[in-house]
C-alpha cells in the first residue's frame, strides 16, 4: 500500500471514521504499517505493552488463557490497555491469515491521543468495554 493511501485508508477504519482531514494526515506520520504472517503471535498474554495497533487487513484470534476469547478483523485494535496503562498484555494475539497492521509506540499512541480527542474517547470507551468484559467472564 503506497504511503500516501494512508489517509484514505485510515478514514475508512471506524475508531477513525470522525477525524478531521487534519487528524487523519497527524495521524498518518504517527503509524507504521507492519505486514504479518499468517500464524504469528502479535501479542503475548503477560509480556509488556509497547505498541498499539489497528487492522488494517486480515484477521487474527485473541486468547486468554489459553481460550479463544473473540475474533478481529479490518477496523479492529487492539494493545491499548497495556500502552494507556503500562500493564502486561491482557490477551494473546494472533494472526489467522497474512495481515497488515498500523501500529504505533507508546510515545505516538499518546500523540494521538492529545491530537484527537474525539478518538481518544473512542479508544477509552473501547478499553473500558473490554476491561468489563473480561471482568464478567472471570465472574462466570
């Protein structure tokens, strides 16, 4: 993908659906594309976090203990809890076909965050989500 699709492309991932043309170019030198092969561990349950990162195509499977715990697709990110809060990655990651992900260190993720607020919100809202639903499988 040539680099000056960027925008484009990030427009049409929903957490980006709101942004600005301004964002989406700020935005657009923050990430770095990261082509996967299919069967690699993105992330590991337990290891630090360094970076965040958005589907942009593929699809990968998400573990926890061992346990296929959801699905993600084009549009999907994962990482945020572990680079928002510093804390071990949550769940294990992995790549079910070739994939290419945008993805960002902590210090880009907190540029993003102070360029975006919108996004931002977006991002914390999809934390807490998840942060309760892994909260009420541990109670079942």
């Amino acid at each position: 993908m040539a680099r000056s699709d960027i925008d484009q492309t990030l427009a049409g991932i929903p957490i980006f659906s709101e942004c600005t043309r301004k964002e989406l170019k700020a935005i657009s030198k923050l990430v770095t594309p990261v082509n996967i092969p299919a069967g690699k561990v993105l992330v590991k349950e337990g290891d630090p976090g360094r970076e965040f990162m958005i589907i942009v195509s593929g699809t990968a499977t998400v573990r926890r203990n061992g346990r296929k715990v959801a699905s993600l697709g084009p549009g999907d990110f994962f990482g945020e809890l572990a680079v928002l809060a510093g804390v071990p990655r949550t769940a294990t990651v992995i790549a079910d076909v070739d994939m290419i992900v945008e993805a960002m260190n902590r210090q880009e993720f907190s540029s993003l965050l102070d360029e975006s607020p919108a996004m931002a919100k977006k991002i914390l809202i999809g934390a807490v989500k998840r942060l309760y639903a892994n909260d009420q499988k541990s109670l079942h």
